[in-house]
C-alpha cells in the first residue's frame, strides 16, 4: 500500500498494480495493422490480462433497491429478468505523464491498488435461448445528482426485441453518496433505500476507467460469481455514455481500450473528454503544480479517439449544439469505424413523460410529472415528437453488424451552419443533419431548449431548470400553415413517408419504427383544409 505522489495522498489513506494499458494500446495497433477481427471470431471465455473482481448480493432485507430507469422490465416485450449485484476490486488512478499531455493515452499511474466496491444491475432475457450475444454497458448518468440511465430509456424496447443483455454500473462518487445517504430524492425526501448500500465505496472518479475494464471482462468470464449465467454465452460488448458520462467514455476508449473485452463505443450527446481524474486543475490560482495537479485536454485530443479497432458511434442533438455549446468543435470526419452523426431537432433529455417524479401528498393533493416541470411542451429523444431514439435503435443495430459482419456504418450527417450558427427554415426549424420525419413534415416548431415554469414550488425550480434546459421545446403550427404545407391530408402522409423511406435506406430507421411513424401519420392526419386539429 503506497501513495506514488504526495499530492494525491490527501484523497486516500491506502493505496499495486500496473495497468495493461500499454499492451491494449499495442494490440489495438496490431489489430488495426493486420485488419480488423470480428468479435464473433474471438474465444470470449479466453484469458484476459485484467484483474479480476469479487461479486456479492445486497442484503435485500437492508432497504429496497434504486433502480435507475423508468422503463420497466415488466413493460418490456419480452419477457425479462432484473438482478443486482455489488461489485469489488482494486483499481488504480491515472494522471497524464506530461503537462500538456502528449495525447490522450499519455498516461501514467498516480495510485495503485485503491479499493473501491459498486453496484450493477443486469437486465436480461429470461429465456437464454432468446439471447442474441451482445451486451450493452451503459455508465451511469449522474447529472441528477444519482443514476439515471439514459441509454436505457429510449431504447429499452429495442434491446428487448433483439434479446441483449444490459449492464448499468454505478460509476461516481455522487451516485455513490446519493446511495450511501439512503436515497433521498432532492435531499430531503425520505430515504427509500434504507443501509442498503452502506458497504459501497468509490475514493475517485477516474478509478472507473480500470474499473469498467474489470466489469467487462468479468462479464465475459469463467468466473463462477459471473452475474450473466453460463447458459447466455457473451460474443460482443459495447459501452454506451450519455452527457458527463459520455465524456468519461471519450476518455475511456481514447486510453483505456482493451481489445480482449471491449467490442464498441457509443458515445451520445457528449463530445470531451471528462478529467482522467478529478483532482486539483493545473493552471487554477491555488493549484498545485504538476506532477500534482491534473492537465486537462485541449482540442483535438479531448475529442475521441477515431483510429480504434471496434466502431465508435458519437450522436449529437441539436440542444447539444446550440443549448449546450458543443458546436463545430466537436465534430469529427468519418473513419473506417468512426461515427459522428446531429440529429436535427432533438434534444439531450432522454427522459420518458408520463413518470410520476414527486408523489402525491409532497407539493399538494397531485403527484408532479416531467411535462409539469417546464413552461413550453416537451420534446424528449425517448418520446419525441423528434424521435432521436428511433436513430439511436438503427445505430445499435449497424454496430451489431459492423462487429459481426464487418458491414460499413452509415455515413455520419452534420446540420447545416455558417460560422458554428445553424441554419434555420421559414418555420425556424434547423436545416441539414438526420432528419427524422417529424422534421421532414413538420407539425411545429421545435427549438433547443426548454425553461422551468415559474409557478414550480422552489423547492422544484433547480431541478425543473435542468431538466427543462435540456429538452426541447414545441411550439405547434397554427391551422393557416398546415393547411398552407399540406393542401390534401394525403400529403402530409406522403411527405412523411418519404422522408421514413429514405432515413431507411440511409440505414438510420428500423422497418419496425419506420412501421410506428406511418401507423402514427394515418392516425394523426393534418392539412387538406382542416389545420392541425383533425382525428
């Protein structure tokens, strides 16, 4: 047990392991030198140079547990199974070996063998049979200031239809101190989850890089504490981050890629690396100097790796660009297995509507819902009416057969703009990017962000104003111009199904969602003399 630099010593009292980050990184050049090598011709039960780690259950007598995700198993289309488990091993904190980093796999180990525990919850097919051999592992958010899963809630269905097994992991210090507290909703509500999660540590945030590695090849293992049983044999692995998280995977799989366990990346609605630790910033007035303080980064080495072996898919909305400021910074050119794709008219919360978030009783007689939260109505990439999550289940799908087959994804699509400013239509509704057909035959006006209603109890407004701040809104066309865009109701059907057929062909819209969309236009027509409000 050691501290390898004074400066670190203040954030742990014990602190031996050397990463395998310097061989990933040369297998990984091998690999892209000798051509790349399907997943599915891999043993995925062979040995892998990474740590092994200890798996136990929680005392279900302790309290209940927190589950992140208002998509149900039991709402799935497939029959499924929901198991916890904790998660222990030793992990080591990295810092960059330079000051500026030479790259973002310029890296060094600051702490070794720091003990941390953490929970997963494994969703999987109830029938082994109905497996298909992927695994998705989704990081966390920890925006909200506890888990939430937002790869998760739009497209819960879809990993239900193709039988994936998905693995969420607790994966910050603030999850972890939201669990350790006993679950109180905005820090004041009662607990929910009782000393559940009494035993869970997590010292640092960037001891989940080696962490997440560890996961991963445990989910792939022999070990008899595996949590995905032997019968559901594991070919493929992806990792999937959204907002601060998806940060922490441009970091992850710019360093930390392991060839032996890792089979993808899906990076949403984030652009930056996140700090490889989370200690003192070099540069800050009473920051200490280096090798004791932590470099940041600078474009273009805090943007994602694109020469890696596996696909990389980075999915950006609008309220990333303009509400957030992640511009034309962050774009990237396509690779051979890179991906950078604005979807035009989506916003950054993932977030279904129609979720009781308070109960009854708390801020008077009525339970309050997302949609209660902000001024202007809603637009989610989980409920639309720009459907980012339509994409997001058709990128699953190309990277399952570019890992498989090692069919090309589609072509990454950018929004229109003139110096970083998006370009904008007569109805105010952006030009270029993936157009979903709700952008394609517009019915409103669909802006970048949202704002909290004023009338919240304050108790609510902080809240309110993230989450409202990351949704769009919609603002609905007046009959006058309904009528004007779709003379006969025949031809907003027409315009819709255009606009599905060729975000089909472009490989960005499953036959089945592109089936909901036109089910949805006949049901809901518009124009032809009666504006926007016929049955």
């Amino acid at each position: 047990m050691r501290v390898l630099r004074s400066g670190f010593g203040i954030w742990f009292q014990s602190v031996n392991k050397l990463s395998t980050i310097m061989t990933a990184m040369l297998l990984a050049g091998l690999l892209t030198a000798a051509g790349w090598v399907s997943a599915d011709q891999r043993d995925s039960d062979g040995e892998t140079p990474v740590a092994s780690v200890h798996v136990t259950l929680p005392d279900e007598t302790a309290g209940a547990a927190f589950v992140p995700g208002t998509r149900l198993v039991a709402d799935l289309p497939r029959a499924y199974v929901e198991e916890e488990f904790f998660v222990e091993g030793e992990s080591t904190l990295f810092n960059y070996a330079h000051n500026p980093p030479l790259g973002p796999a310029d890296i060094t180990p600051v702490a070794e063998d720091v003990p941390y525990k953490t929970r997963l919850i494994v969703r999987r097919p109830a029938n082994p049979h109905q497996f298909n051999g992927t695994v998705v592992v989704e990081w966390w958010n920890s925006t909200a200031g506890f888990d939430t899963a937002p790869a998760w809630e739009p497209s819960a269905e879809y990993f239900a239809r193709q039988g994936i097994i998905y693995v969420g992991v607790t994966n910050s210090t603030i999850s972890i101190d939201y669990l350790l507290q006993g679950c109180r909703l905005l820090g004041f509500l009662p607990p929910s989850c009782g000393a559940r999660y009494a035993s869970l540590s997590l010292p640092e945030n960037g001891l989940a890089f080696e962490m997440m590695t560890q996961i991963a090849a445990l989910l792939r293992s022999d070990q008899a504490d595996n949590p995905i049983p032997d019968e559901y044999r594991v070919k493929r692995l992806f990792h999937v981050g959204e907002s601060q998280q998806a940060g922490s995977l441009v970091t992850y799989a710019s360093a930390f890629h392991e060839p032996s366990v890792n089979d993808g990346y899906f990076i949403q609605a984030g652009i930056r690396a996140r700090s490889i630790n989370f200690g003192p910033s070099c540069g800050g007035e009473e920051s200490p100097e280096f090798p004791d303080c932590t470099p940041r980064l600078s474009f273009p080495d805090s943007q994602v790796r694109t020469d890696l072996p596996v696909p990389v898919y980075q999915v950006i909305t609008q309220t990333d660009f303009e509400g957030l400021g992640f511009n034309v910074f962050g774009r990237q050119a396509d690779t051979p297995t890179y991906r950078y794709y604005e979807v035009a008219g989506g916003s950054h919360n993932t977030s279904h509507i129609g979720i009781e978030l308070i109960p009854a009783g708390i801020f008077g007689p009525f339970p309050i819902f997302l949609e209660d939260l902000c001024r202007n109505e809603l637009n989610t990439t989980a409920d639309g009416p720009v459907f980012v999550s339509y994409v997001l289940n058709a990128l699953w799908e190309r990277m399952e057969e570019q890992v498989r087959f090692g069919k090309n994804p589609p072509a990454g699509i950018q929004m229109d703009d003139v110096a970083g400013v998006l370009v904008r239509d007569e109805l105010g509704n952006v030009t270029g990017g993936v157009r979903l057909p709700s952008m394609e035959a517009p019915r409103a006006t669909y802006t970048s962000s949202n704002e909290a209603d004023p009338n919240l109890p304050p108790q609510l407004q902080g809240i309110g104003g993230l989450a409202c701040r990351l949704s769009g809104s919609v603002f609905p066309l007046d009959d006058e111009t309904v009528d004007a865009l779709y003379p006969r109701t025949r031809s907003y059907f027409r315009d819709v199904f255009r606009s599905a057929r060729l975000l089909k062909k472009q490989g960005l819209l499953l036959p089945r969602d592109m089936l909901t969309i036109l089910f949805d236009a006949l049901r809901n027509p518009i124009g032809g003399g009666r504006g926007a409000g016929a049955e």
